[in-house]
C-alpha cells in the first residue's frame, strides 16, 4: 500500500478516488505512567514512555487505516494525516485518515 501525506503521487495516475478511509483508537494511560510522568514534568525531558505509547498508537491506527482501504479495493492513500485529542483526562483519542484510491504507473 502506498501511502503519501501529499494529494498526489508523482510518477502515477490516481484512476479511481475510493473515498475516505480511517483508523481509530482510543487509549487510556495507566496509573503507573501518569505518575512517572508528572514526576517526570517536573524536571523537564522527555516522557519517553508517553512517546513510546504514541508510536505503536499511530502505527496500530495507520495498519486500521490500510485494511480499510485494502477492503475497498484500493492500492494507495493520498493525503494522509494524524489527528490526536484528549478525551477526559486519561484518555487520548488517536485517528489516521486518508482518501483511498487507485493508482496506475504513468
């Protein structure tokens, strides 16, 4: 699957726009890390925890995206984005989404 963050892909023709595609999840932070990381915020640095958390979210959310658009028959994924929000106070929402298409080398 290709996936590009620009609208288009040089060197191929987008022959058929399959419409959006997305992968969601919503992930809430355990006891544990929330103290480590306040502790953490403190003295300043990293929250390497935290960023290791958010790595396998986006990859977790960017795989759901794929099969979605593998599901539609698609063989790209232009325009892609991540969008991230805070739901309450230990919950984070991660999103990945894109417009699924077909491509053809030109």
């Amino acid at each position: 699957m290709l996936i590009s963050t620009m609208n288009d892909l040089p060197g191929y023709e987008v022959t058929e726009v399959l419409g959006e595609v997305f992968g969601l999840m919503v992930r809430s932070r355990n006891i544990g890390s929330q103290l480590g990381a306040g502790f953490k915020s403190l003295a300043g640095g990293e929250l390497k925890g935290m960023t290791k958390n958010l790595v396998a979210s986006r990859q977790e959310v960017q795989q759901r995206m794929v099969e979605e658009a593998e599901a539609k028959g698609a063989d790209a994924i232009l325009a892609m984005r991540f969008d991230t929000s805070e739901m309450g106070q230990n919950w984070t929402e991660v999103c990945a989404y894109g417009t699924a298409v077909r491509v053809a080398k030109r």
